[in-house]
C-alpha cells in the first residue's frame, strides 16, 4: 500500500511539474496581457476539471482510508482471541 501511495504522489508530482515547466516555457515567448481577471472558457473548462479532480481524488482517498482501518481492525480482533 505504501508502494503504491509512493509512486501515485510520484506520478501527481511530476504531472504538476511538466504543467509548471509548459507554462513557463510558452509565457516567455507570447504577448504580454494584463492582470485583469477574464473569464474564458478555456478557464472554465479548467476550473471544473480540478474541481471533479478533487472531488475524485477525496472519494479515492476515503476508500483507501476505510480499507486500510478495515483491515487494521480485523488484525487486532485475530491478537484479541
């Protein structure tokens, strides 16, 4: 479980990496707008995908938890017979 917890952390982290290194590899180069907020719809394409990714990753996040409690409780009620 660990094994696996390790190499998802590893993967999401390097996911945000290539992300941040993309974006700062493309704003060199373009014009420069200013810092108005605007909404587009790329933005708000965006804005929902990390939201259901979020949401995805808590539901995900929850189950593990509930498996690993189930299977830490069923290990102390074997020591406790």
């Amino acid at each position: 479980m660990r094994n696996s917890m390790k190499k998802l952390n590893t993967v999401l982290f390097s996911v945000v990496l290539c992300f941040i290194f993309t974006v700062t590899a493309f704003a060199e180069k373009t014009v420069k707008y200013s810092n108005e907020l605007t909404v587009t719809p790329i933005r708000i394409f965006f804005a929902i995908l990390v939201i259901a990714l979020f949401v995805v990753m808590e539901i995900a996040f929850e189950r593990i938890r509930e498996k690993r409690v189930e299977k830490r409780n069923k290990k102390y009620g074997k020591d406790d017979k």
